[in-house]
C-alpha cells in the first residue's frame, strides 16, 4: 500500500488531539483552532506577499488540497482544514509542512 493510499484510508476520520499537538510540536509557528490549523506569515511587502501566494496556490493544486486564504498588504493567513471529515487530517499537515519549505531559504 503506498503512502497516497495510508493517507486516502487515515483521512476519514479527524485526528485526534494527541495527533494534531504531535504534529504541531514539530511545526513552527502553526496553532490549532477550532478544526483548523493557522499560520500567519509575514513579508517585506505587497510583491513578496504574492509571489508566496502564487507559490502556494502551485502547491495546494498539486496536492488538490486548498487552505483558506487571508492576504493583505504583508501578510498572508493560511488555514488549513479537511472540510470532508469536518476536522483536521494528515493531508493538512503535509501540506502546511510544504507551505514552510517555501520560506526554508528566505534571506
């Protein structure tokens, strides 16, 4: 069975909170709220604000799974959640983890 297909079979139902606090402990910066996992990430300004939601909107169609957005002039909110489960799911946290790596090498 292949991850796609462990991943497909685990996002049927939400995490439990022992899951989600796991996960969040090797994240930085995200925080659990209500069904949702948010981050808000900040930019020098409006330009590098788009480039990185360009970025991640390639992303989240790679992975067909897309966050809710909250973008202003520096800032870009992002919310992760499985809509379907009604609840988080792994998928959520793979996804924010590669939202991360955008910003890995970031001067």
């Amino acid at each position: 069975m292949g991850t796609e297909e462990v991943m497909e079979k685990n996002d049927h139902w939400p995490l439990n909170e022992l899951k989600i606090k796991g996960y969040l402990s090797q994240m930085s910066g995200w925080e659990h709220s209500g069904e949702a996992i948010v981050k808000t990430f900040t930019f020098k300004n409006f330009y590098e604000t788009i480039s990185f939601v360009n970025a991640l909107a390639f992303i989240a169609n790679q992975e067909n799974h897309h966050p809710e957005l909250a973008v202003g002039y520096k800032t870009c909110r992002v919310s992760y959640t499985t809509h379907s489960i009604g609840g988080l799911s792994e998928k959520d946290f793979v996804c924010a983890a590669k939202i991360d790596g955008l910003l890995k090498f970031k001067a």
